[in-house]
C-alpha cells in the first residue's frame, strides 16, 4: 500500500477545518453536484494530510492511497 508518512493530527485537522470553512465562500457552491462535493472534501482531506497531494496530479495520488486504504481495510477492523 502506498503509505502516508506521519501527520502532524493538529496541523492537519487545523487545515482541514480551514478548508471546509471557507467552502462557502466559492460561487455557486449551492448548485455544485453530490460528487463534486464529495471529491472537494476528499481533496481538503488530502491536502491537510500532505502539500503532496495538491492539484489534479497529487489529488489523482491521493485517491489511489485511498482505493488501496479502503480495499485492505474490507472486514478488517483496525
């Protein structure tokens, strides 16, 4: 599985919660699809956790950690 190196959790979380709270200051935000709202939430996700996955490249990164996070974690509790 592609790993995701240490996170510092405040930082993180800081970042996240700076990123959903301005989510409503983009136009039209109200209009926006289910999955355009659920792929800028991931993306938030993504990028409190590492600069690394910023932009359509680090978010395409990001989505694999995530395909291979949620397959390995079928039936198995962590």
């Amino acid at each position: 599985m592609k790993s995701i190196e240490a996170v510092d959790m405040r930082k993180a979380l800081g970042s996240l919660k700076e990123y959903v709270d301005t989510y409503d200051q983009q136009s039209d935000w109200e209009r926006y699809r289910p999955e355009t709202y659920v792929n800028d939430v991931l993306y938030g996700l993504g990028i409190s956790i590492s600069d690394e996955f910023r932009f359509a490249e680090g978010f395409d990164r990001f989505k694999e950690v995530l395909r291979e996070h949620l397959g390995e974690s079928k039936g198995d509790p962590k």
